[in-house]
C-alpha cells in the first residue's frame, strides 16, 4: 500500500490511546490539511449492512459494547476483525486521497506501526502524553482502567512508537497547546515539502 502522491505532503498520524490524536488531527484540519480519520472510517464502514451482517455473524451479536468487549479480551477475534476491516478501509483511505487536492493530507491510522504502514506515508508522527495526563483523560473519558488496559494491549506501547515515528510532538499541556504546536508544525512542514 503506497498513499504517497507527487508534489503533496502524506502524513500518517498516530500515538498511544488518549494520546490526543483526535485534537491534533482536529487541528491538522484547521490549519488547512486534508485529514482522515480511519477511525471515523472503520465505524461507516461496519455500519453498511454487508459488513454489520458479517461482524455479527462473527461476535454472534450486533451489540457493539459486546463487540468491543470480545474485540479486546480475545486475540483471535480481534484479528478476525482486522482481516476484515482493514483492507476496506485502506482502500477508501486510497479513493479519498486520490481525490484530496490539498497538498498536505494527514491519515490518522491508531495501528500504524502494527499492521507496517509507515512506508506508505511521506511522513509519520507520533502523539505521546504523559502517563498522568492518560490518567486524566482516562476518568473523563469514562473509560476503566480494564478497558484502557486491555486496549493498550493491542498496540505498541508509547516509547516503542515514538522510536519508530519521524516526529514526536509531546501531549502535556491543554488542547489548545497542543493545535498551537500542530498548527507550527503544519507551517513549518508546508514550506518544506510543498510547492505552490
């Protein structure tokens, strides 16, 4: 899979669970990015009634709490899963980049590193917050610690996908410091890698 495109900027955004992925891509956004959720994308795509028929035919329920559930407590269901999803969702994330006209496009994919994606992007960076604003966002987010737990298990830990991104930006202060530092590097990325 290669989302690179001649004279654009492909950006793959990625970081820990209640890291602030979603503010940044929110402030990628702002700055004038093309942005993807592939989040977003997974849950239109399990919506579409194909696919909610086979998921449910593998859960053996339409519950998504119960999904979820299963999803994370079982590795073998959560592959299952992930066979099915991922391809849909990479293609999509395909036709919509292949439409973008924005030179700077930015893919938030939460699993980057794990399914070995950063070659498809020009670029990757990583959004990392420290374990006591995680605790914060954990109580506020209504979110166990079981389920954070069980949840982080599934992807690489924080440091291991800082080491791995070609940008670190740090998560430890409010959201609007966090767009102020996106929005930086939006301009300083800008001037960079696009031509006008």
């Amino acid at each position: 899979m290669n989302f690179k495109t001649r004279n654009k900027l492909t950006i793959g955004l990625t970081g820990g669970i209640l890291c602030g992925k979603s503010t940044a891509l929110a402030a990628w956004k702002g700055a004038g990015a093309y942005v993807i959720s592939c989040d977003e994308l997974a849950r239109e795509i399990t919506a579409r009634s194909a696919v909610s028929r086979r998921i449910a035919a593998l859960f053996a329920t339409q519950d998504r709490a119960e999904i979820a559930r299963q999803t994370f407590s079982n590795d073998t269901k959560r592959k299952q899963l992930e066979q099915l999803l991922h391809p849909l969702i990479l293609r999509e994330v395909k036709k919509r980049l292949q439409a973008a006209v924005q030179p700077v496009r930015v893919v938030e994919v939460p699993l980057l590193f794990e399914v070995g994606l950063q070659d498809a992007f020009d670029l990757t960076v990583c959004i990392a917050a420290p374990e006591k604003v995680r605790a914060k966002r954990l109580a506020a987010r209504g979110m166990t610690k079981t389920d954070f737990v069980k949840r982080s298990r599934a992807q690489f830990s924080q440091a291991e996908k800082a080491a791995l991104a070609d940008i670190c930006m740090i998560n430890e202060g409010t959201k609007q410091a966090l767009t102020q530092k996106t929005e930086t590097l939006y301009q300083a990325l800008s001037q960079i890698y696009t031509k006008h």
